[in-house]
C-alpha cells in the first residue's frame, strides 16, 4: 500500500485546482501525505513538465507521482499509470511523453495501465479537470491498498509516447571546424541555463571555447577555479544535477545572454576571437 502522493502540474496557484485535487485525494485516502514538487510548470509546455519530473524523480519518495500538464484533456489521449522500481512508484498522467523520461529514470517502465476502469473516477460536468477527476480517485485508491491492475487494462509499455529530452548532435562549421549543438533545456529562478551537456563532454574542445548563440559568438576559456573569473563573465557550472549551466555570478545568464529555454547553443574549440570571458566548470552553491 502506498502512502505518499507526489504532485507536478502546470496548474499554478491562483486558482483552486491544486487544492481541490488535494481534497479528493486526502478526503478518499485520509492517510496519504502530499509533496508538491511544484505546480509552476508553464502552461502546456509538456518538455518542461518532462524535464522537470526527469531531473526530480531520483529524489522522490517511493509512492505515487501525479503529473499533470495536459493540453490534450478531455481529447482520445490516453490516461495512464507506469509501474517502476519493482512497484515501489507508479507515475500517473497523460501518455503525452510527460511521464516516458521519469520512467526510464526510475529504472524503465515495468507495467503500464490505460486508467480505464471509470467506476474509480469521479463522475464530472465536463472532461477537462482529469486531475480531480481521475488522477486523483485513482492515486486514492493505489494508496488505500488497491490493486494497479484495476485501473484498467494493461497495455504494451512500448506503445507510451516518449520522453521529450533533446540530446546534443554534431555540428559542423565552415569556419569554427567540429562542434557540438546544445540546448537550453531549463532556466531556473536565477537565470541559470542549464544545457543538455555534461562536463566531460564540454571538456573534449579544449581550455578554451567558443559559445555561439545566434548571432552573439563568444570566447570563453574553461577554468577548474571560480576566483579565475572576471566580474560578471559567464561561467560554465557544474549544477546540482551534474549538468553543464551557463551562469552569472549573482546575475542572470539568461539575460546576459539573451537565451531561453530550447534556445540552441553551439560549443566549438575557441580561438580568442569575438567577445571573451572567461567560463568555469565548478559546482554549484
């Protein structure tokens, strides 16, 4: 039996929607603890709500994840429930490749479930609100001791939409030689831009590197040591999920550099030419 419900919508918190999911789930499962792992989502951006659940998910309490963000409710897109971690975790939501990414995190889906069996859903006015009305009574009945199989009927795992993760390609230049294309997978509250690269792989182009973000090209030399950057140059970090992070001490590099999140940036071995400053690989505070 589970016990603890974990909550990622694109819900916000001005309006009723998160509190009366919370309702239903406490009012049908009394026992059940709730997390919000957070309901600031951008509205319909499903690739944020992946990423998001994707970098949280190792940090999550073994239980239920509910995840909602959901441009497609009330449509044929299927409701569903992945089984993970010897059945530790169940990740309920759309199979709109929200949930494919946090799955293969938690160690691959083992069993998948269409939430089909509608006498565990709320009876509703309208289909647009399937987080009061059917993630929830579902959760409420996985943690009062009921069985996943009776969700519904059990489909191939193979048939899940995937992950919306981008992973870096190659990119090849005229003039810069053999790169490597980026993206900007998050910017966080403090501007930082976390990019879809690890160190190791920055690393390979040598001490000094050129960042190309549209028409904005930048030299910039990787240091071990933070102390080595001039005052408001841009630092590549090490963040707290071990990814690559474009960042400004006490600034925001996405300002700075004008990028937003799926904006692309291009690694090439640097030269010294175009704007220079310096960038660091460091951990993050």
């Amino acid at each position: 039996m589970h016990s603890h419900v974990s909550l990622l919508t694109d819900y916000g918190l001005h309006d009723e929607f998160v509190g009366v999911m919370k309702c239903v789930i406490t009012d049908l499962a009394p026992h059940a603890r709730i997390t919000d792992i957070t309901h600031g989502i951008p509205a319909f951006d499903v690739r944020a709500g992946s990423l998001a659940l994707a970098r949280a998910i190792q940090y999550v309490p073994p239980g239920i994840v509910i995840a909602v963000v959901d441009p497609g409710v009330g449509s044929n897109r299927r409701a569903i429930a992945i089984e993970v971690a010897g059945g530790r975790g169940v990740l309920i939501g759309p199979d709109n490749g929200l949930l494919a990414s946090a799955a293969a995190m938690a160690g691959g889906a083992e069993r998948v479930f269409e939430l089909s069996n509608e006498d565990l859903h709320i009876e509703a006015p309208g289909t647009t609100f399937a987080g009061r009305d059917i993630f929830a009574p579902v959760a409420a009945h996985l943690c009062n001791g009921g069985a996943i199989e009776d969700v519904g009927l059990e489909i191939d795992s193979a048939t899940v939409m995937p992950g919306l993760v981008p992973i870096p390609t190659v990119e090849k230049h005229d003039s810069y030689g053999d790169g490597l294309r980026c993206e900007v997978t998050w910017v966080d509250v403090y501007g930082n831009c976390q990019l879809n690269v690890g160190p190791d792989e920055i690393a390979q182009f040598g001490t000094t590197v050129r960042l190309v973000m549209g028409d904005d090209v930048r030299s910039a030399r990787v240091t071990s040591h933070f102390a080595e950057i001039d005052g408001g140059a841009i630092g590549a970090v090490v963040d707290s999920y071990g990814m690559v992070a474009l960042a400004v001490d006490r600034g925001s590099a996405a300002e700075t550099l004008r990028l937003s999140a799926g904006d692309a940036v291009l690694v090439f071995t640097g030269s010294g030419d175009g704007q220079t400053s310096a960038v660091s690989i460091r951990s993050a505070k």
